[in-house]
C-alpha cells in the first residue's frame, strides 16, 4: 500500500482552537516533516489552517511558529476591547433596538470590533494587498489543496474557498465550493463567531462562521482527494456515566448562547464521523466495481478529553476588566461550563493551558496515531468504543 494522502481538518471554538495546536505539537515532535498534502478548516479552525499553508518551512518549524503566535495573543489584538468601542457598540444597539432599527446612528456590526484580528493576520501570515503568497509557493511544493469554509449570511449555504492546482469544485445541497485566491478576508469570514465578531464582505456577499449549519465539516478534505482524515475538534464530549448536576436557578444568558453555538456549528463533525464510518463499512461490502465512484475514507478524531469550558472558568479574570465586565453581564458567573467565555478568552494563561491539553492528548494517542499515518488497518469507530451507535 502506498503512502496515503492525509488531510488536516480542523474544526472550530474561537480560544478553544488552541487545543489544535497541542495536537499538532505533538505529532510534529514525533513525525517532523510530516507531508500534509491537503489542509481544510471552519471557523477558528480555518486561521490555524491558512497559518500552515500560508507559511513555508518543515511542519515542524510551522507548528511552533503557529504555538508562538497563539502563546503571543491578548484580547486586545483580536478585538477591541476599550470602553470607548465596547460603549459605542453597545449604544448603537441599544439605539437600533429602541427605535426599530431607524437610521438614525451606524448600523452595528457584531459585538466587537475585531479590526485587531485583521491586523495581526495581515502580519502573521505574511499578506500581499491581502492575499497569501506563501500558499502558492506551497502548492509549488508538495502542498495540493487548502480549503476555507465561510458561511453565505443571504442564502444560509456553506462555501467552501479553494485554493488548489486545479482541482475541481462541487455542488452539493446546501453547501459547495469556489475556486479561489485566498485572502486574509476569507479567514476572518470563516472565524467570524455568530453574535460576537461581525460578517465580511466577499465579492457581493456579507459572509460569516463557515460552521453555521455545515453539515459535512469532513467533505471538503474528501472532495479534495484525501484517503486520511485527521480531524482536530474542540468540542469535550461527555461521557454517559458522567453525573449532571442539575441547578435550580434559570439559566443565564451566557449558558443558552454557548448552547445555542455548540448546536450550529459544534457538534456536526462528531456526528459526520459516524455517517462516514457507516459509509466506509458499506462501501467495503461491496467490490469495486459496484462501489458508485465512493471509496473508503480512514478518519482520526482527536477531541479534548477534558472540559475546556469549566477550564475558561478559571481565568476569566484574566479578561481586561471593559470586556469582563460585559461577559459577566451574560451570566458566565452563573455557569459551571461557561461555553461563550471559552471561545472569546484570548488570554496567554488560558491559552497555554489550552494548548498543554492538546499536547497531552496527542502524546496519550500517540500510538494511535502512528498507526494511523502510517496506514495500518485500525478497528471501526463502534468497536474502540468511540462512538455508540
């Protein structure tokens, strides 16, 4: 059997992307000059990804320049978190709201002003009058494909932006693909968190967070060719047998949001993991010939084994005191698992722990992933107990 063709996905979870960078520490430490011929991402995701195509070097080398740019980052440098912007945001949505949405002040967009963000990717992934050369110097060079997921807000359909050496696009209900140049504007669309960061102008479309509604975060990376999925997610899955602790009071503002979230644009890559072990099983059934043009896809979900959001807990005072404020003001005091609080806290102690999880359990999976990369034949997601279906 040849070498297969690996693809990185990578999901999103504004902060808790940082996990992601754990796990790839961790397989950069054992395979250094690991090829990943084809690189798709949502969300924040999609900015860990178009790190990696965008920068040259080993994957070694462009993992830790990854992990430095996250250990590197503050609230301040992806939003604006003054009291003059916050106030400002908030009065002319207050004003909006209370006048019926007259034009009477500029219509706000999102939460936040994350101009920051724009900035400091311009700078990190080395942008030209906004596009990334350094992704056609990687096509030039092993890479074969990257692919950016946004979401367009008119028609509610998933986009996904590729950048590849001519492969072709395809359509799909509810979600396709365009041949494209990518942009820094692509990336701040794609991790553009519903409610908190406003939407980008793409061509003559507003689009936002590519996980809004997407169905199939593992298409894109098979579309493109690949036979190997290692898909990175955020999201903690609670075991059965874990207890709930039930609260009398009602529940804030901040724990309905982080439910509503990891309901649009969370949970669906655990579930297309377990359409695709289906599919991988009957495909296998059948021989060759009778197989449609389908072929088994092997797929490798890391996720966190521990509860990200009970870890944002803990640091939330690490916030500056305007944006803490305003969090606090949605109740993530009132939550055990604050879900809202772990996507924006971009604070350096929070983030290194983040990442630390990442690495653990990427060294604790080590075997498995191996196994993986190296194409050995590994047990169906139902009998390692993964999923219970």
């Amino acid at each position: 059997m040849g070498s297969p063709k690996l693809a990185v996905v990578m999901g999103g979870g504004g902060a808790r992307a940082a996990y992601q960078v754990g796990v790839l520490r961790a397989l950069a430490r054992r395979y250094p000059h690991l090829r990943v011929p084809i690189l798709a991402g949502v969300s924040a995701g999609a900015i860990n990804t178009a790190f990696l195509a965008a920068r040259t070097g080993t994957f070694n080398s462009r993992v830790d320049e990854l992990n430095a740019l996250w250990l590197g980052l503050s609230t301040d440098k992806v939003l604006r978190a003054d009291p003059y912007s916050l106030l400002r945001t908030a009065a002319r949505w207050g004003v909006r709201l209370a006048s019926g949405a007259a034009p009477i002040v500029r219509r706000p967009r999102g939460m936040v002003d994350t101009q920051p963000l724009r900035e400091l990717l311009e700078r990190e992934l080395h942008a030209v009058e906004g596009r990334l050369p350094g992704i056609a110097e990687n096509l030039r060079h092993g890479l074969e494909a990257v692919g950016v997921t946004t979401t367009d807000c008119a028609t509610g359909a998933s986009v996904t932006h590729v950048q590849s050496n001519g492969l072709p696009t395809w359509e799909r209900p509810n979600r396709h693909s365009v041949e494209s140049v990518l942009t820094v504007e692509h990336v701040m669309a794609s991790s553009a968190l519903p409610i908190f960061f406003p939407a980008v102008r793409l061509n003559e479309g507003w689009h936002s967070d590519g996980g809004i509604g997407l169905t199939s975060p593992l298409s894109p990376a098979i579309h493109l060719g690949a036979d190997h999925v290692l898909a990175i997610s955020t999201r903690y899955e609670r075991t059965s047998p874990e207890p709930v602790v039930a609260r009398p009071a009602y529940p804030p503002p901040a724990q309905m949001v982080g439910l509503m979230l990891n309901a649009v644009f969370l949970d669906m890559l655990h579930q297309d993991a377990m359409n695709l072990d289906r599919i991988n099983r009957l495909v296998e059934e059948l021989p060759p010939e009778r197989r449609l043009g389908l072929r088994p896809v092997r797929l490798m979900l890391m996720r966190p084994s521990r509860n990200i959001s009970a870890l944002a807990g803990q640091f939330e005072t690490k916030l500056p005191q305007p944006f803490r404020f305003l969090m606090r003001g949605t109740g993530t005091k009132e939550t055990r698992t604050p879900e809202s609080l772990s996507m924006v806290l971009f604070e350096r102690p929070y983030i290194s722990e983040v990442i630390a999880m990442g690495e653990e359990d990427g060294e604790r999976r080590m075997a498995e992933l191996s196994a993986f990369l190296e194409g050995e034949t590994r047990p169906g997601l139902q009998v390692t107990g993964f999923w219970r279906v």
